[in-house]
C-alpha cells in the first residue's frame, strides 16, 4: 500500500494481478472508490473486525480503500465497540467485483439489475459503463439505500436505487439483459429468472449451509428456465433472508445433557477428509441440505465437528483425534447427518471427485437443482 494510492493505482494493481479485463480498465480507473467508503471502515483481524477511522488514521483509511480488500462498511454487532464480530455490509473486493463484472458479459444499450447496493460502487461502475438509464440497483436496509444514493448523486451517477428486496428484483423496470447479485443465495428467486430476458444472463455468488461459496452463471433460457454452471469461488455475506441459523451450538444445547442422549458410534472417515477438501465440502453441502458446521478445537490437534440442522433440531458431533483410524460420533434427531455426510462423500469419491466447477445449477419455475457437468439430471 503506498501514500499515492489512488483509482489509477488500484485498476493497476487488478490489472497486473489479471483480474480486470480489457473492457472494465477506463471504468475502475474512472470510477473512485473512495467516493463510496464511509469514514469508518472494518478490517479482519484477530478475533473479528477492527475499526479503521478516517479522521484519526487517514493515511490507513486511503490505503486501504485503494488496495486489492473487502471493506467492511457495517457490522450488526455494536459498532461502537473495538472488535465487531457480524459484518452486514461491505465493499466487496475490487478483484471480485471485476471478476464479477466480466462474467457478467455486459454490453452497450444492455440493462442491469443488481441486488445489493451496499456502498453503490458496483452500482457506479455499471452506471459509468452502460449509461445511468440502464441500471437498478435493490438494497434490503433502507439506510444503506439512502446513503448510496446519496454517495452515487456526489459521484455524479444516477442509477435507480430501490429500497427493497432484492429477492423480488425490481419488476416494473423488467426484463433485464443482465442481472448480477453481490450478496450470497442458495435459493435463486425465481422472480430475478422471470425478469431476465431470455439468452440474458445472471451472476450471482452461490452457497450452501456447510459452503460458502462459489460463483453462478446462469443463462435464462426461452422456456422460463435458467441454467448454468458453477464458474470459481466466491465468498459473500448472505441475503437477508437467506442466511442460515449461525449459531449452530443453538441446535445442541437446546438439549439437556445433549451427549448423553445422543446415539454414540464410530465412523472410519476422517471429517479432515470432507472439510479439508473443498470440493467434498462442496458436494456434502449440496447433497446435506439445511445443515450448519462450526468446529470447537481442543488440545494437541484435536478437534470437534459439529453439525446441525435448526429446523429439526438434529445435530451431529464427530471428535478428531491425530493420528486415529476411528473417530467418535454423536447423534441426535430425526437426521443423522454424519451418516448423510457419508453417504454424500461415498458418492462423490464414485463420482472420481469431482471439482465444484463440474457441477451447475438449473432453476425452473418450481425450484432448482444442482447438475454434474451436463444440465438435466440433479445429483441423487
Ligand atoms: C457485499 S454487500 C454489497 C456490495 C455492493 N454491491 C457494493 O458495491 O458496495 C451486500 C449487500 O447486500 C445487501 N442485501 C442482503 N440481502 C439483500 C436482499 N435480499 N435484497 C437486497 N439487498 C440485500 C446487504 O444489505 C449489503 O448491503
């Protein structure tokens, strides 16, 4: 990071690093980030986010506003104290968001919706790119929606800002050539497909409870559908009204005593095996739905996994031991979900293992589901 930060140095540094394609380079370079950033900011560090203060550290301030970093720009948790803990908006990371943009395959005279204004950065870029005109923004927390709009007004952009649902899209402004999400889904609202024009296409980051998460493009097709595959990893904060219950001890400790009550047995897989690889967690993420994961670690390497799933109250606990053959389980509730878990890594070692880009997802009007490398059959 140095003292001359600025737009210019920043499109730079995504340039060299191959992140920011030809067509993105003047936009970045025009579009100052700075313009977006509230005066405090949060940093991750040791045991969660660090306030960064305009006024008090300005130099930090700029350089990380110019640098290749997610910017936490709000955090759930009191704000006021030294360490916050749940981020609730953010400026995504530059390198991200160009990544993002160029998947999006935007060109001149097209139309965009995006879900989740957030700061209004991205909402800038596309405004600057295409032509204010074309572009609608939803952002779910009013604040957050005035405050861009405001931002976008300064900068001296004017894309629609619309204070809602981004999960509904915005259809009086429907269809749109292009729709682009910037906060975590796992189920695609069918509206964003219904507003999509046909051979259209939608970006979104993807996740489920046990992966967050890689990133989505899918076509709409002519037949109301749309289909496509998984394209890279992206890790985003979830949708409002998606986010799934974090804290997954909940689960557990609505039980009195919840080991002793639990079904004890031993399984020969090695959790390491399943949440060390990110291609099995995403699979086991696909094929075990609606199931958290939290580790709790213990002395000399040791360490347990928990799973659990809110809505049934079922919960798993698998105890890691260096150098064991054999791990001790814990079950409780109408799913045993080390026993899915299983089953899910057995088939996706049948299935020689495949790389989350192999797979993709397709979206009707009654649901969706995920495909491995060909649109048309969900995985078992
Ligand atoms: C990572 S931030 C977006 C970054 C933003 N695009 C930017 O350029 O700064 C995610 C945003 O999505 C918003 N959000 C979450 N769920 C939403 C929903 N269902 N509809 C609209 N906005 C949502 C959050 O309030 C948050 O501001």
């Amino acid at each position: 990071m140095s003292g001359e930060s600025s737009p210019t140095t920043l499109a730079q540094q995504l340039t060299e690093a191959g992140c920011l394609a030809e067509p993105w380079r003047d936009t970045f370079t025009q579009v100052d980030r700075k313009r977006f950033i509230p005066d405090r900011i949060w940093i991750h560090g040791e045991g969660g986010y660090h306030p960064v203060n305009r006024t008090t550290d300005p130099d930090r301030w700029n350089a990380l506003v110019y640098d290749d970093q997610a910017l936490v720009t709000q955090v759930e948790d009191d704000s006021d104290t030294a360490t916050a803990l749940v981020p609730s908006s953010s400026a995504s990371m530059p390198r991200v968001v160009a990544t993002m943009l160029d998947a999006l395959a935007v060109d001149d005279g097209m139309t965009v919706l995006e879900v989740g204004t957030g700061t209004g950065y991205n909402a800038a870029l596309l405004a600057a790119r295409l032509g204010d005109q074309y572009v609608v923004s939803v952002e779910m927390d009013p604040r957050l929606a005035d405050t861009a709009r405001e931002r976008l007004k300064d900068a001296g952009y004017a894309p629609t800002v619309i204070t809602g649902d981004g999960a509904e899209g915005c259809p009086a402004r429907a269809p749109y050539d292009r729709v682009i999400a910037t906060c975590a889904l796992h189920t695609v609202p069918y509206a964003l497909v219904e507003q999509t024009t046909p051979g259209g296409v939608i970006v979104l980051p993807w996740g489920t409870g046990l992966y967050n998460g890689v990133l989505l493009r899918l076509t709409a097709g002519e037949d109301g559908t749309a289909s496509g595959p998984f394209i890279g990893d992206s890790a985003f904060m979830w949708s409002r009204n998606e986010a799934p219950e974090r804290d997954v001890m909940a689960t557990v400790r609505k039980q009195d005593r919840p080991r002793a009550t639990a079904t004890t047995a031993r399984t020969s897989l090695d959790p390491r095996d399943v949440f060390g690889d990110e291609n099995a967690a995403f699979t086991a993420g696909v094929l075990v739905p609606d199931c958290r994961c939290t580790v709790g670690h213990g002395p000399d390497g040791e360490f347990t996994v928990w799973l659990a799933d809110h809505a049934t109250g079922s919960w798993t606990s698998v105890d890691y031991v260096p150098d064991a053959t054999e791990f001790d389980t814990h079950q409780h509730g109408p799913r045993r979900l080390w026993s899915e878990v299983e089953t899910a890594y057995e088939w996706w070692q049948s299935a020689c293992s495949p790389d989350r880009t192999r797979y993709g997802l397709t979206v009707t009007p009654t649901g969706q589901y995920v495909w491995l490398d060909t649109p048309g059959a969900p995985l078992p």
